[in-house]
C-alpha cells in the first residue's frame, strides 16, 4: 500500500472514529461526552493553562501520554523516577480516555494534565509547538501518526515504554510497509517481553530492547507498602481466602455457584465487584447461599462469621491480595482480563477467563504454570482443587512470584537510558 494512500485511510479512519463519538455523545453516552467536552476549544483552553504555569517557557519539559488509566498504572513509575531524578522538570501528562483523565486529573507529580486531542496534521503541530518537549514518552500501544511525524520532523526524542507487539498487528502484515516506518521514528523502544522482541527483530530494527513491563515496579512498590486491614484479618483470621477481583457477571455466573456448592467449610471469599452499583452488589447477595457481608457495613465482629465479604469501595483491592490464597481475576469472558500483577506481587496463583492473549503476563504465567485459564464452573472447580494440593500450589504460586522477580527494574533500565544518553541535560537542581 502507498504511503500517501495509507495515510488517507488513517485520516479517514480518525474523522470516522470522532463521528461515532459524536453520534455516542448525542445518544447521551457519558464516556463520549466527556471525551468532546474535554477537547472542545483545547488550543486556547492549553494556551491560557500553560502560560500560567510556565510564564517563561523556560525549564526542560518532558510529555508523557497514556491511553488510560491502566496505561497510566505502567507510565506512573517513570513518571516518578524523572521527578526524582530531575526535580527542576516540567511534566506534562496526556491521557486519550476519560477514565484515566478523570480520575488523574489531579496527580500531583505531573505539573499539567490533559487529554490528548485528535490525531490530526494541525493538532499535533499545535500541541507539540505549545508545550515544546525535550522528550516525548509514549505508553505500550500508542502509535499516533501525525504526533510522531511532528515529533520526527523536530528531532524530538520520543520513547516508546512498556511495549507489547502482536503478530496480527498492521506493522507485520504485508499491506503494513507504511505503517512500520513509523516505529524508526521512535528513539527506542522498550518492550516487555521476548515475543515482542523478536517481532521487532524480524523487522530488522534495532532500535529496541528488552526492558520487561514498568507496572512491576509499580505494583512490587504497593505490595510492599500496602496498609494492614484490621476488618479484613478479622474476616480472614486463620482461614485460606479466594479473591474475587474485579469481577463481571459472567466471572460471578461461575464463581457465585462455585462458591455456593463446591467451596471448602474452611475457605472464605473476597468478592471485589467492577461494578460496586447497588442494584449490582443486591444481585450478588441474592444468588449466594453462604452468609454474605458488605465491607462499608460490616464490624469486625459480624465479618468474622461470615464466609463471603463483598467489597463496595474502589481503591482497596490491590492491598487485599496479601489475605489470599488463590486470585480470581475478572474480565476474561468480556474485553479481557484485569490486572493480575497485583495478586501475583503476593504470590498467589491467579486463574481468569479465556480472554487473556493480549496480555503478555498472562500468556507467560499460563505457560509456566503460575496462572490458568477457564472456560465454566467445572473448570474452575477442577484447578481449585489442583491448587489444595500443597506440592502442586506451591510450584504454582513460585511460578508467579518469580515472574515478579525476573521482571523488576523495567523503570530503572529506562532511566538509565535516559541518563546515558542525555535526553535531559536540563532540569537538574
């Protein structure tokens, strides 16, 4: 395909995207409401912001974008190793999603938050001329043509971190020539596992290495300073604990019934619904049979005797894993599967849905052994009962704490790199 022809397509694609957002936002679509309403009048709006901000336009400054808010999880801890190690830097943090933006809007170590406006020729010159970077990090999946063009154009060094490829992806297609010029374009790029590597390699780039996922060292971070619940170990006392987390209908049509016949006199659960709506955590409590306790009312007393714990608060479920046993992980009979980073940062084996591919963890743990996919309730009831055995839990739960171990220090080998190379002279005190 010729590259001008390619690039009609994208721009056509990127028109066709914005119209369908449109019509979503006039059907009274929340999510695509807030995603005009954040870029509506931008220039202007990002114009008056930053002159405030930045009065002199002096100071080094660095752009870092995330699609969402799981993006954001693997950007955070650059985010805070460059204020570290660059206290006098300017960070500025764009976010394509309003999940991420609205709940990030207010992150203390960026000095500007914003949504990233359309790919667009105009947009990116504009965005790119007002905030002027000395260095440009994407997050894993964003490959925005126009941006990068720019970027190219003014010889502005643009990481790409934390980077996933997958074989069925345009860049390894034949059609693909146009789109895999882009991938030059960026300084280096830091992927997360070996597939992606060689994927690359196969391309005859060089410009890549090896880095593991920066979301390691972000939830290694939690882990290790996650809080004591007293209600919680009231709950738990001296009983093995399945975790439930972030759990969607279809995971609680298996779980529910697993746990209301099949779970141990001596287990408990944590049920962390993605969906904490009341009409939703009524519907759990109805189709289980076991005593059921929500967390925003429960004493420590009445959680003791029950066997099911229903969380209805976001916030508390990565500091929850270090009670359980074994990780239910929720989303995988739906767009995918949810962070399993988290339970693993404890060691426990994790089991999900069928909906795991695109996750490179995943696809590693299920190979090793630390993880397992399934399909119904009978699957399900079959691992549980693999995982009692003690010898074969304990290979399992090793398998995923050293999948913790192997990938840690992502965030410091990009570090590294920066500082090796003088991406930043200034900002510096």
């Amino acid at each position: 395909m010729p590259f001008k022809s390619a690039m009609l397509m994208y721009h056509l694609g990127i028109h066709f995207y914005i119209s369908m957002i449109r019509a979503a936002a006039f059907f009274g679509n929340r999510k695509a409401q807030s995603w005009l309403k954040g870029r509506q009048n931008w220039t202007q709006r990002y114009q008056y912001d930053w002159a405030h901000l930045n009065p002199e336009r002096q100071g080094t400054t660095v752009w870092i974008h995330c699609a969402s808010l799981g993006e954001f999880e693997q950007g955070r801890p650059i985010i805070e190793a460059l204020r570290t190690r660059y206290p006098a830097l300017k960070i500025v943090l764009s976010f394509f999603s309003p999940s991420g933006y609205d709940i990030r809007k207010k992150y203390e170590q960026a000095d500007y938050v914003c949504y990233l406006p359309a790919d667009s020729q105009v947009n990116a010159r504009a965005f790119v001329n007002l905030f002027q970077p000395d260095l440009v990090i994407f997050i894993k999946y964003e490959f925005w043509l126009y941006y990068l063009h720019v970027l190219h154009e003014q010889r502005i060094p643009t990481l790409l971190v934390s980077a996933v490829f997958r074989s069925q992806q345009i860049f390894f297609q034949p059609w693909g020539g146009p789109f895999r010029q882009i991938l030059p374009r960026f300084r280096h790029i830091f992927v997360q596992d070996p597939d992606s590597a060689q994927l690359l390699k196969k391309l005859g780039l060089s410009n890549y290495s090896l880095a593991g996922d920066t979301r390691v060292d972000r939830v290694a971070q939690i882990a290790k300073e996650t809080p004591a619940f007293p209600l919680i170990e009231a709950f738990a006392q001296n009983h093995h604990v399945l975790i439930g987390g972030s759990t969607w209908p279809p995971d609680e049509a298996i779980l529910l019934p697993f746990i209301n016949t099949q779970l141990p006199a001596d287990w408990k659960v944590i049920i962390a619904p993605h969906d904490i709506g009341a009409s939703h955590l009524q519907q759990i409590e109805k189709k289980l049979s076991k005593k059921v306790v929500r967390y925003s009312q429960a004493s420590e007393k009445s959680a003791a005797s029950a066997q099911v714990l229903l969380i209805d608060n976001i916030g508390m479920l990565a500091a929850l894993y270090r009670y359980g046993r074994i990780a239910y992980i929720g989303g995988g009979f739906g767009a995918g599967i949810h962070n399993t980073l988290e339970p693993v940062a404890f060691g426990l084996p994790v089991v999900f849905g069928p909906r795991y591919r695109k996750f490179a963890e995943a696809r590693y743990l299920v190979r090793a052994g630390g993880a397992f996919a399934i399909q119904n309730t009978t699957d399900l009831e079959a691992i549980f009962y693999q995982l009692a055995s003690q010898v074969f839990y304990d290979i399992a739960a090793s398998k995923a704490w050293n999948y913790m171990q192997y990938n840690r220090g992502a965030t410091h080998k990009i570090m590294d790199f920066v500082q090796q190379n003088e991406l930043l002279s200034g900002g510096v005190q």
